[in-house]
C-alpha cells in the first residue's frame, strides 16, 4: 500500500482553523474532546494536551453504536487512568448525552463555585467542543441543545468557521472546524483516520484503504471475511507466479463478487466494491469494529 504518509491532504482552511482555535481558547473555560470511539487514540490531535494546558477537560467517545463494545472497555480505562473524564456517546440517535450536563457541572464546580462567591450569577460555563473532522461534533452540538443549529454532513470539513451555540442559561458552546495535523508520523494513524472518514475521500485510494481493511478483518474480525465467503484456503493459494495477484486483490475479488460489482465485460470492478465495503464499514453494517486497542 503507497505510504499514507506522503498524501498532501492538508487544506489551507485548517491552518487558518487551528490559530482561530488558539485564539479562540482565551474564551472558553471548558474542552469538549470529541474523538471516535473505533480508534480515540488515532482521533485525538496530538497538539490537544499542550494547546489545552489550564482548562478543564474532557473527552467524549463519540459513534459508540459503531465501535466495540468489550475493546470500549479497555479505552475507558485507559483515559482515566491518564485522569481523563470519557464519556460514550451515540449523538445520532442521542444514547448517553443526558450524562453529559451533569459532567460538565462536576467537572467546572469550582468555578460555579467561585463566580457565586463573588456574587457572579447567570455566567455560563463556556466550552469549545474540539476534534478532527468528521467525528460528529455538530451533531452532537445539536442532540445536545435539542435544534439543528449546526450544520452536519457524511464528509469531513463540513463546518467551515465558529459558532456560538447557547445550551441553556448554564452553558455555551463553540462549534468548530475539525483540525487534522499535517503529517502523521505512524502511517496506521492515517489510515484509520481514512477509514473512519476524517480525510478527503477524494485525494485517497479506495482500493488500497479497503484492501487494508480487509488485512485487519483477517488479523481481528476473522467472522467479517466468511461474510464474504473469504475462506481460510485463500490464503494457501499459490500467487508466487502471479503477475499482479496479491492476498490483498484476491480478498478484493471476493468482495466484488459478494456486491456484484462486475464491468461490462464482466470482471470485478474492484473499485466499485472498495468503495462499497468503506461505506458499509462507515456506516457500522459489518458490524461494531474498533481499529485499535490501547
Ligand atoms: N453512527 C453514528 N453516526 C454519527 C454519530 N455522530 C455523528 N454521526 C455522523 O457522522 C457524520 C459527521 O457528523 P458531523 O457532526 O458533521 O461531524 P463534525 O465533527 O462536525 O465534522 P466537521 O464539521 O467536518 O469537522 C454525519 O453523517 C453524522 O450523522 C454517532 O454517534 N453515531
Ligand atoms: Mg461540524
């Protein structure tokens, strides 16, 4: 697979996100992190904790219906072991957001607590809700305030500038662009911010992201494979001979076989099936599959 590494995915408009964001941090008291509960490390920017330092945090493991459930587990632990607040969200269908209020509370209590000492009544805590594209932190802005306030989409870099967004007399929120970093030292990294739709489609190569998938399937979700009816003899195949055939096309083929992705002459269309096995990954119809552990 070409090195995730050496894509030149980096849009001007998140240079211009990420100093409108440090800007922005003199406002706020509180940091909403929202990562993607299939890989939260991977989603989390690197820069956060020192950007952040002095603030209060925390961090919600959003798209929870898609990721897991026992590696969730795990990652919860790992998170407040660092003295990290995590909470599990599904902000789609809204499961888990009523804990969120009282957390905020929790955790900002002592401000709560010194503005009323000083007679300070009726300032609302301000929170900037952080991530990188595309891990729903519009939509959770919205199930949260209960108006479609934000706008939301499939794709990343849906939301272009800040907004304001009061949630009641208590709390205000910033809505934000998602912030990508530009150059991700691990190429897993990238990859699972492909597959999880956090990088432009558009600059990515189907084939190879889905042929990946299909190389973790095999590695942690053996099941997903005999769905498409990938068997272990696959791999005994002989392909030291083969022009072009890798483990990796073979799988492929099986895919465009199970999606009857043909061409008109009636070969796999393997494009047509990556892309098709991307969208049903994303969409959580192969299942709840998490891409990495702690
Ligand atoms: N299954 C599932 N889908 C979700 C959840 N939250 C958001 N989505 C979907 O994820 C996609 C991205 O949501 P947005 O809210 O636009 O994401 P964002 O982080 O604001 O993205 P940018 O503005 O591009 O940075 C949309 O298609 C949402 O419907 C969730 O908890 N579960
Ligand atoms: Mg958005």
């Amino acid at each position: 697979m070409s090195d995730i590494r050496n894509i030149n995915w980096y849009p001007g408009h998140m240079n211009k996100a990420k100093k409108q964001m440090l800007a922005d941090l003199n406002l706020v008291e509180l940091i909403i992190e929202i990562v993607d509960a299939r890989c939260p490390l991977s989603s989390r920017n690197p820069d956060i904790d020192r950007m952040c330092k002095n603030k209060y945090r925390m961090v919600l493991l959003n798209k929870a219906d898609l990721a897991d459930k026992n590696i969730g587990n795990e990652w919860k632990k790992y998170f407040e072991d660092k003295g990290i607040s995590v909470l599990f969200l599904n902000s789609k269908n809204k499961e888990g957001l009523r804990n969120v209020l009282p957390k905020v509370k929790e955790l900002c209590a002592d401000k709560i607590e010194r503005n009323l000492k000083r007679g300070i009544k009726n300032q609302p805590i301000r929170a900037m809700v952080v991530g990188i594209p595309n891990v729903g932190k519009s939509t959770f802005i919205n199930a949260f305030c209960g108006r479609n306030i934000a706008k939301t989409g499939d794709k990343p870099g849906v939301t272009k500038g800040k907004q304001w967004i009061k949630v009641n007399s208590d709390l205000e929120l910033l809505d934000t662009p998602g912030i990508l970093w530009p150059k991700f030292e691990d190429a897993n990294v990238g990859l699972r911010l492909a597959l999880i739709g956090s990088i432009n489609d558009n600059i990515l190569i189907p084939e190879e992201l889905a042929g990946s998938l299909l190389n973790y399937f095999k590695k942690e979700y053996p099941d997903i494979l005999k769905k498409f009816s990938i068997e272990d003899e696959l791999f005994e195949t002989d392909i030291s001979e083969m022009q072009f055939v890798t483990y990796e096309s073979l799988m492929l083929d099986k895919v465009a076989e199970y999606y009857n992705c043909l061409k008109k002459g009636g070969s796999y269309d393997i494009v047509r099936a990556s892309v098709r096995l991307l969208d049903d990954f994303r969409g959580g119809k192969l299942g709840r599959i998490t891409l990495e552990r702690p």
